[in-house]
C-alpha cells in the first residue's frame, strides 16, 4: 500500500508530464503546422501596407497637346478595423484639427459618421481631401499619436484649360470617380491604371523604421485617349461663340429683353466624322466645380436670374442643362434644306419653275391660317434658288402644299425623309455615353397632338420647322449638312481617334466609319448638286441678298449654308446658322446655335470668323 507521500508525489509528477507533453505539442503545433500563420501575422504587426493609387491616363487632342492630365494632392485616411481602437486615433486627429480651425463639429460629426459605417476594414476611409502639405507633415513628424492613420498621395484630374469643353465632356467627382455621361466615364476602362502599393516596416506606433520600403509593387499608369478635337480650333469657336452670346445678351437687355443663357457650336470633318470642335455656353470650370458644388453653383444663377428676370415656370431655361450633343430646340427654317430635297424628288416642283409672291399664303389644308415673310416682304416671281437664297416662307409653304395625299400620308412621306437623313434617329455619336448624346430626334409627335390626332400639325409647314415641332441637336443639323456635303452619306461622328499607351504606342485605333447612307433611289446626285447650288447662293450677293451674304462677303472660299430661326413666344426666337465649305470639296460641316439669337445678324458673323480659323485665314 502505498503511502501518502508518494501518492501525491507521482500525482505531481504526472500532472508535470502531462503539462509538458502539452507544451511540447503546442510548440510543435505553433512551429510546425501553424508557423506560416503566426509568420504572416506577425508580419503585418511589423508592416504597413501603404496603397500607391494609380494615375490616369492623360487625354490628348489629335495633336499631342495635354487637355487633362493628372496633379497630386494629399488625402488623409483612417484604417476602422473594431478590433483596434482607432477611435483614439481620431480623437487625436479631431483635437488637432480643430485647433488648426479646419473643422468644425459638424465635420466631425460628419466624419465619425463615415467612418463608423465602414464596413471595409483592409481600405482606409478618406476624411480629408487636398490636404496642405504643411498639414501632411506636422502629422507624419506626431504618427504616434495617430497610429491608425494613413497619408494618401493621390493623382487627380486636372484639365490644363478648365473651361476648355463643354457641359458633362469631361470632369470628374470629388471622390476620384468620373462623372457619370462624361467622356472620361465612357473610357474608363483604358483611362483607369492600376494601383501599386508599398510595404513599409513599422514599430508599435505604426511609424515606419528606415528610409526605404521592403517592397514596392508600382502602380500602372492608364493608357492615354486621343482625341478628333483640335484643341486651337476647339480654343477658338468657344472664344467666338462665348463673345457672340455676350453680344447678344447686351442687345437684348437694351431692348429691355431678359438675356438669353444658351448656344452651342460645332465644326464636323465631312470626310471622316471627326469632331474638330464642340464649344457650349454658358462656360463651366470643370476643375473647381464638382458633383454638387456644380448643381449650388448654377442653383444660385438661375436663382438671381429668375428673381431679376421673372418669367413663367414653363418659359424658364436652366443653366445647368445644356450639353451640345443633348440640348434640342426647333429646327426652324434650316428645314428648307430637307423640303426643297423632297419637293425635286418628289417632282412637286422643278428648280426654274417660277411662283408668284404676294407676301402672304394660306395652306390648303387650313385656310384661316396665313404664312407671311419676313418683315411681311413682297418678292413677285422667284423661283427655288431666289426662294432658298431670301428664305421665302410662303415659297416653301405653297411648295410642300402640293404633295400628294392627305395630312396623314404626308406626314409619313416627311418622316421617310427625316429618317433617312438622320434628324429623327439617333445621331450616332457613341463616345460620350449612348443615352445622352446618341438621341433621336423629334417630329410630330404625338404628346404635341393634344389628343387631336393626325392633323392637328400641318405638314406644309414643315420648311417652317412645323411650328418648332420638329426638335433636334446640333449635331443632328451637322449630320444633315454633312449628307448634303457628301451627296447621300456621313461618316459616324466621333470624337476619340485613338488609345495610346504612356510611350506612345498605338493600343487601339479607330477608322472612320460610313455610318448613314441615302439611297440614291430615295435622292439623286442631281438634286445635291442642285442643293449645292442653291445652299451657296444664301451667301451671295445679286438681284437678291442671300440671309448670309453680308457674313460671308469677301470670303475667299465658296460656301453652301443655311440660316434659321425656331420660333419661341417669349424672348425671342433661335438662330441656326448650318454649312459647310469648300463647295467643290467638301471638307468641315459647321453649325452655330445661340438661344433667343432672334434674326440681328450673330451666327452668321460667328460661323464665318470659325472657317476663318479652319481655312487659316485669319492674320495672327
């Protein structure tokens, strides 16, 4: 029997055995089987992975020259993971920053938000952005404090001339992302590089040890878009465009008019589709205003607009809304150009054949309505091109009243030829984004019948721009004008060229593409050769004065053009000022769009300072 004692002793030394057999397999579990995991966590206690976002790839226009580039700024971010207190980081950050008068509660209030909501704990969440580096450094010299932080240096978007483009062409979000419809969202995928990072040793503070990173993946910058656009001609018609809109604004307030807000204009090689220039009013510093800072910013003109100028909700135009590939307004007169292609392809009429003016007509169809000239002008017997040289009305009224048919079958007759010459399909323009600027075109649409049905709009009115229900873009007037150019077809309108990588190599080109064709069974060379004639003679001198020959007098290149004005009731009408040039060899469609232009003489003067600048006309 054994005694006490040894009893306890041989408990003691067994209970020893097994706790060191305990400890031995612990061990060979950590070192053996678990010694990676244990590694890796180790690892990160001692390392700090610091992201290296990626720059984006410049935008180029077909020249070279840098339209937007990348600029760098500081950002400051909190890593929020629950099982550290990062907390306390903030805190601290809140006590200094407070103390440096940038925050106020409610920004911190605003940020403690943020980050509490951050369910991603491996990505830093950005509380300051653009910090100043005096800032950036006094934090870095005291990152013991703030152990949970991190100091971002990111590439933003910069445009070299921020009121270079148009509304939504370019522009980017405060957060990095590109603004939704824009040119740089619709390139995304070849603009945006990818992010690099550096792996940093760090003590217990999370202040890195050394002057070196153990390891650096560098980030890939994004290949580079280049553009259709010539930036010194794309420089000039907004310059041109911009002071023939303030022009006219100064105009209209010494008639005691409210000043009109809106234009747009455009220069179309006729031969490839290329976009050389796309210039909108009113101009937007891209650079500066983004997302809602943008939306305040127009907010507050049309807000001390409308108060200045009181007008009623559905008069109302607003700043922010007009994009030169979305905005669409009447067609006006520039509609002469597809009536008088119907009239000689339907042989309603023939060139010479001669019509008596007296100033005034009344459509068969609705003989109590009357159509008179402009200025209520007598022009006796003219024919097509003396017609389309003065912009007759009662010429062209009486002309589409002889087609066939009731008011049904002559809308679809018009529709055919609307439809085959682009202005009531999509404009083709895919570079931007599909919904915005690859929109149709509008004619008698339902909505504007009122519940009346067929009838209610008068197709002999047509060549009027069928009392503005006809709506379409600019660039759905610079297609037609380059069909008529083109003798029955267009090239699709593009704005990029070509992707590039950083050194310059091709990655992908884009060739010019025949988008839309007229069959020549539909309209003959002879009726374009016909138009071409008559299209030159608006800007011409003789017995009759073209609407735009005192703009082109003295131009030493022969011109085809068309003038027009959208008949609005407030405000004054829209002009339309469409062309292209040389007559022989057609080379840029051009078209100018100025809201409530009224007929005082601006798009033309301004259409011709732009072929100026394309011909090299002008004397530097």
């Amino acid at each position: 029997m054994a005694k006490p004692n040894e009893t306890r002793i041989n408990s003691i030394m067994y209970l020893s055995v097994l706790i060191v057999a305990i400890l031995v397999l612990r061990l060979v579990l950590l070192q053996v089987f678990l010694w990676e995991n244990h590694l890796a966590m180790a690892q990160r206690n001692m390392s700090r992975l610091v992201p290296i976002p990626a720059p984006r790839g410049m935008i180029l226009d077909r020249n070279g020259e840098i339209i937007a580039r990348n600029r760098y700024r500081y950002e400051l971010a909190l890593r929020t993971d629950p099982k550290k207190n990062w907390e306390e980081t903030y805190n601290n950050l809140v006590e200094y920053f407070l103390s440096k008068d940038i925050w106020d509660e409610e920004q911190v209030e605003k940020n403690y938000d943020i980050l509490a909501r951050n369910r991603r704990y491996q990505d830093p969440v950005v509380i300051e952005r653009d910090l100043d580096p005096k800032i950036m450094f006094e934090l870095e010299e005291n990152r013991w404090l703030y152990p949970h932080m991190e100091i971002i240096q990111r590439p933003i978007r910069y445009y070299e001339e921020s009121t270079f483009f148009p509304q939504l062409m370019l522009g980017m979000l405060e957060g990095g992302a590109p603004r939704e419809n824009s040119l740089e969202a619709r390139w995304d995928e070849f603009l945006r590089g990818r992010d690099g990072y550096e792996l940093w040793t760090v003590n217990v503070n999370n202040v890195p040890i050394g002057n070196e990173p153990i390891y650096i993946e560098p980030a890939t910058p994004g290949n580079n878009v280049v553009l259709t656009i010539d930036a010194d001609l794309q420089r000039y018609v907004q310059k041109v465009l911009t002071e023939a809109i303030e022009e006219n604004k100064r105009r209209q307030l010494s008639r005691g008019q409210n000043p009109a807000r809106h234009g747009a204009a455009l220069v179309v090689d006729v031969r490839t589709g290329d976009i050389l220039a796309v210039a909108s009013y009113p101009e937007v510093d891209i650079n500066d205003l983004h997302s809602t800072k943008l939306r305040d910013y127009f907010q507050e003109l049309d807000n001390n607009y409308n108060k200045k100028f009181p007008v009623s909700a559905h008069q109302s135009t607003r700043y922010f809304e007009f994009p030169p590939f979305r905005a669409s307004f009447g067609i006006g007169s520039t509609a002469k150009i597809l009536s008088s292609i119907i009239a000689l392809e339907e042989g309603i009429i023939t060139p010479n054949q001669r019509y008596n003016d007296t100033g005034r007509y009344s459509p068969k169809d609705s003989p109590e309505t009357v159509v008179s000239n402009h200025r209520n002008s007598v022009h006796g017997m003219v024919n097509l091109k003396e017609s389309f040289q003065v912009s007759l009305n009662t010429y062209f009224v009486w002309m589409l009243d002889q087609l066939p048919g009731n008011i049904r079958e002559r809308e679809r007759l018009i529709r055919t030829y609307t439809d085959a010459f682009g202005l009531t399909l999509e404009t083709g323009l895919t570079d931007v984004n599909d919904s915005i600027a690859n929109q149709i075109g509008r004619l008698f649409d339902e909505r504007d019948r009122g519940g009346g049905g067929p009838g209610n709009l008068d197709p002999s009115r047509f060549p009027l721009g069928a009392q503005a229900h006809i709506n379409v873009s600019p660039l759905h007037m610079a297609n037609l004008v380059s069909i008529v150019a083109n003798k029955g077809y267009h090239y699709k309108p593009r704005l990029v060229k070509q992707i590039e990588d950083q050194q310059g190599n091709i990655i992908k080109k884009f060739e010019p593409e025949i988008y839309r064709t007229v069959p020549k069974d539909l309209v003959s060379d002879k009726t374009y050769e016909i138009m071409h004639e008559i299209m030159n003679a608006v800007t011409k001198y003789g017995p009759r004065t073209g609407t735009s020959a005192s703009a082109f007098s003295g131009f030493p290149i022969e011109v085809a053009a068309k003038t027009g004005t959208s008949h609005v009731q407030s405000k004054g009408d829209h002009s339309w000022w469409v062309g292209f040039a040389p007559l022989d060899k057609p080379e840029i469609a051009v078209v100018v769009f100025i809201e409530h232009a009224d007929m005082h003489g601006i798009v033309g003067p301004t259409a011709r300072k732009i072929m100026d600048k394309y011909f090299g006309l002008i004397k530097e």
